[in-house]
C-alpha cells in the first residue's frame, strides 16, 4: 500500500457536519496541519469527500 500526506489548505467554518466530522477523523484542524495515512478504500474515500479542502501528495 502506498502512503499519502493529506494537508489541510482551507477552513471548515460553515461546511456541512460530514465534513467537519471527517476531517477531525483524519486527524485535521487547522490549516497547513498534515496527517500521513495508509491508501485503503475507506481512506480515498474520505479523501473524495473533503478534497476541496485538503491537499494531497504521495510519498
């Protein structure tokens, strides 16, 4: 499985309670705080959900 570094680049004042619960599960809060996390299905699947607000590299 390959690796992704999952930065946070905007807010989530005002976003939809999905969203918000799904960055708080990837362990992000504040901008340009960043997680590294194991490629599964589940995972890009949060990805998908959030992708407006987060940048994504593989490492």
């Amino acid at each position: 499985m390959s690796k992704v570094r999952i930065t946070q680049v905007r807010s989530i004042i005002g976003r939809p309670e999905s969203q918000k619960r799904t960055m708080k599960a990837l362990g992000l809060g504040k901008i340009s705080q960043y997680c590294e996390k194991e490629v599964s299905d589940s995972m890009s699947g949060m990805i998908r959900k959030i992708n407006h607000l987060v940048k994504v590299e593989e490492i």
